[in-house]
C-alpha cells in the first residue's frame, strides 16, 4: 500500500511552505507529494500571500526534491489548453527524472474562474475527455511522428508531441464521484481511481463502479490502481488533535465525522486497514496546514510504521 502528502496550497500558503512541506514527506518516508490546482483560496480568511501556480510549483520540487514521486490531485482541464499542460507535465517528468504523476478533472470551483477571467462551460466532460485523448494521444506518439486531433472543443494538427515524458507511461489519476462518465473515462485512460471525502460505504460503491467500467471494455480490474483521498487530523492525545483541528479552522468534534481520518496513529491505522480491505491501495493524507511540518513528521514516524 502506499501513502501519500496531498496538500491546499491556494488556502493560504506560499511555495515556501510547500517545500518544506515535500522535504518533509520525503525525509520521512511518503511515497508522494500532491497538491490541488486552485487559484483561489476557499475558505474564509486572508488571501494572502496568493495563489502558487500548481505546475510551477511541481516544476521547483523536481529540482529540489530527490526521491519523492510528485502530482496534482487534481488539475483542472478548465485552466490550461491540453497541448499546453502535456508539454508542461512531460518537462517536469523530465526535470524530476521520472517522479510526476499526472491528474486531471474537469474543474469545479467556479468562482475563480469569473475572478480571473478563466471561460467555465457548463458542459465540462467534453473537453475533459478530449484533453484525456489528446494528452495522453501526444505522449503516445512516437518520435519522429505527429499528432492531429479534431474534436469540437479542440484541434490540433501535426503536432509534433514533444517533449516526452521520462517515464514510458506517465501514471494518469482520475477522480470523481460520478456514476457513468467518471468510471468510464478512468476506464479508458487511467492508471489511478481516486475517491475522495466521502464516507467508507459510498468509497466501496465507487470501486465497483469503476472495476465494472473496466470489465466492460475488456480492461483488467486489476490494471486500476484505487486510491482514496482524505482530510487527516494525527496526535497524540486529544490536546494536540485539538490545536491542529484549530489551526485549520474547524474543531475536533466537527472532525470526528466518521469519514475523516482523525485520531492516534492506532485509531488512524485502524480505518486504513478498513480502506484497505475495501481495496484502496494508495491513502493520500490531505493535511490543510501546511505551516505545520511536524505534523508530516509525526505521521511518517508514528502512523507509517503501522501501515506498511
């Protein structure tokens, strides 16, 4: 099983602290660091000191950062042209030496895009599934060759489908609550199924979903990597869950859902083993904090031993 850092920087933090933030996780044992794509902070609270641009920033940790795999969780095909993002995320593949993996969604949030002036379909899987097609089609093609596409949200013609990725085949993460559509597309191009903040029950609904859109184009349910994403509150005892439930704005009651992950390393590892037996084979820790470095401390020294 593996774990995973997965972080908000647009709440408030600077690239900075998400450095300290990937040193950490990689000093401490974390298979990866991840972080939203978001321009715009969604809570409460000063703006300050502004958004970080999410593959800029995976752009310095690859340079930065030795061993640590690196992703968005995810990148919205709302904020960049698909020919664009592949050429992006293949140079940070190349500048991290192979760590990247690449997730993308069809975008939400939309108040942030009227701030920055960013176009927000209300229909928004057909250009996610032609930025799928057209990403993944332009690292595909072989060097030397070229790549055209004509879609109705987007065309390319004789592009050349470079740079390429180190790795042969970029890792490629999906998520979404979705009944058809979501399950479908990571189906189809997928390596990872990502649920997130959503109660065990719906979680385990949502694997079978998508290792039925599998069988149903011939893929291998097996070939899906399936991973569930959650908020994580870790202490020692109460006092200390407690200051970090305040640090991110919410109290320990409030964090005690039964969805959350929230408690001592025993408790934490005890809903992992659940998340486990229901077939995730990859947690990512959202922590919300990211000024709070021990806390990716504690998690590594005190909850990973426990679960690997």
């Amino acid at each position: 099983m593996e774990f995973t850092i997965f972080t908000e920087p647009q709440e408030g933090f600077s690239y900075d602290d998400q450095l300290a933030f990937a040193l950490a996780a990689e000093r401490t044992g974390f298979d990866a660091f991840f972080r939203s794509d978001h321009y715009m902070r969604m809570a409460p609270g000063s703006a300050m000191p502004g958004p970080t641009d999410a593959w800029t920033t995976l752009a310095g940790l690859a340079r930065e950062t030795s061993t640590i795999r690196l992703g968005t969780l995810v990148s919205s095909a709302t904020h960049r042209h698909p020919a664009i993002l592949a050429i992006q995320a293949a140079q940070v593949d190349v500048m991290s030496g192979g760590r990247v993996e690449f997730g993308l969604g069809t975008g939400w949030f939309e108040k942030e895009h009227v701030a920055l002036g960013i176009p927000f379909p209300s229909r928004r899987f057909g250009p996610f599934e032609e930025q799928l097609e057209i990403i993944t089609g332009l690292w595909q093609t072989p060097v030397g060759e070229t790549f055209s596409f004509t879609g109705e949200h987007y065309t390319l013609v004789d592009a050349p489908g470079l740079p390429k990725p180190v790795q042969e085949r970029m890792p490629v993460v999906i998520g979404g609550g979705g009944a058809k559509r979501t399950p479908a597309l990571a189906a189809r191009f997928a390596t990872e199924f990502n649920i997130g903040f959503v109660a065990e029950d719906v979680i385990a609904g949502k694997f079978a979903g998508v290792r039925a859109a599998c069988e149903r184009i011939g893929r291998d349910p097996a070939t899906l990597k399936l991973s569930v994403a959650l908020p994580t509150l870790a202490g020692t005892d109460e006092r200390e869950l407690e200051r970090r439930a305040a640090n991110t704005g919410t109290t320990l009651a409030n964090a005690r859902d039964g969805v959350k992950l929230v408690g001592t390393p025993q408790e934490i590892a005890e809903k992992v083993e659940r998340l486990r037996a229901l077939g995730a084979e990859r947690v990512h820790f959202q922590l919300l904090d990211l000024r709070d470095v021990e806390h990716v401390e504690f998690i590594g020294a005190e909850v990973l031993p426990l679960l690997r």
